[in-house]
C-alpha cells in the first residue's frame, strides 16, 4: 500500500496578521517577526500561528494588520551583512572608476600628472561641499589619485589600448604611411600613420619612433 503524501502547506498573506512572514530560506517555513524564529510547515496553519502569537507574545493580541505592515517593512529594509558589503564594493568600484577616468583625462590634456593634487582635488572637494553638501572626506579616500597612481593608470590603459590595436590590425586590412620629422634638439623621428577601418568607421593613428631608441 502506498504511502500517502504529506501535504506541504504555502505561506498566505492572511498569515501576516498573527506576525508571520514567509521565511527567506524556504518560503514554505513561517518566520516569526518579533523573534526572526523560523517554524516548521507543519505550524502553517492559522489555528497554530494564532497559538504562538497568544502564548509567546501576548502583548501582540488585538493589534491591527497595519501594525504588522510596519513591522514586516522595517524587516526588510534592515542592514544586511550582504546588503553592507555590496554598498561597499560597489562603493569602491566607483571609486576606482573614477581614478581611471580622471587620469585619461590628465593624459588628454597634457598637463603634468601633479594636477589632480594641485587642480582637480581641491576643486572637486570645493564641488562636494558647496554644492552638494556633503563631506568629501569619504568620497575623496575611494578615488586613489597620487602622481604615481595616475602614471600608473596612464599606462594600463596605454598598454591595453596597444593590445587591442595590435589584435585589431592583425585581422583587417590597413596602409601604412611613413615620414621623417626632428624635434627642436635636432633629434630625429620616425612617424608612421596606419589607416584602417574599426567599428565600421575610418579610423587614423600616428605612431612616433625616435631614430635613438
């Protein structure tokens, strides 16, 4: 004879009432809210919910579902161990996107890389307090930005830049143009500018050799 299958009850909004949400390992476990308590399927009936409620928090009794709302909301929105450590690597990662992001932009302008600790910093501390009103404290320690981190910087993605040129080239078609130039201490150079087709646009670059190295 056939064992008969015992029956696995699911969790009902009506439940929330007696101070039960669904637990969030197994959604089929009631929770108590007032002690985060995890209850077995078989305590998922009303009568039993009910039960607990009267015996273990009879200070409870008679309150209405909004109370139970509130409760179940500040339960959610609790800090998390997970919740915590995700705002703080994300945190970082945007610190050190930034990093990268104002470092080609020192490259581009070809100023010194001492800029960020004599222009940009200042002036992105003054933004922070004037404007927006916050501590820049905290938000200038996650974006590292010394002179030898920005070199730093500057060559990874000049070295990363080359490697997807190169493995670029490697596979499309392109011309190559070479010339002679000197540079005011007479020391001559070597420019070769490639053409070819990238992204489906034309695309030109200069590459400069000194005869010296």
């Amino acid at each position: 004879m056939a064992t008969a299958k015992k029956k696995c009850r699911q969790y009902s909004v009506d439940y929330l009432k007696y101070g039960f949400i669904p637990s969030e390992a197994d959604k089929r476990l009631p929770m108590c809210l007032f002690r985060n308590k995890v209850l077995s399927n078989d305590s998922m009936k009303p009568s039993k919910l009910e039960d607990h409620l009267k015996r273990c928090h009879t200070d409870k009794m008679g309150k209405d579902l909004k109370y139970f709302q509130t409760l179940k909301e500040k339960y959610e929105k609790r800090p998390t161990m997970h919740s915590m450590f995700a705002s703080t690597s994300q945190s970082n990662d945007d610190g050190l996107r930034a990093s990268y992001n104002i470092s080609l932009v020192i490259e581009k302008s070809g100023k010194p890389h001492t800029i960020e600790e004599k222009l940009i910093l200042p002036a992105v501390e003054e933004i922070l307090k004037t404007v927006l009103h916050k501590s820049p404290f905290d938000v200038l320690q996650r974006i590292p930005l010394s002179n030898n981190t920005v070199q730093r910087r500057i060559d990874e993605m000049s070295s990363d830049i080359e490697s997807v040129l190169c493995n670029h080239l490697q596979k499309t078609h392109f011309s190559v143009q070479l010339d002679e130039t000197t540079l005011p201490g007479n020391e001559a150079l070597l420019l070769s500018y490639v053409r070819f087709i990238m992204e489906e646009k034309f695309t030109k670059i200069a590459i400069c050799q000194n005869f010296g190295d």
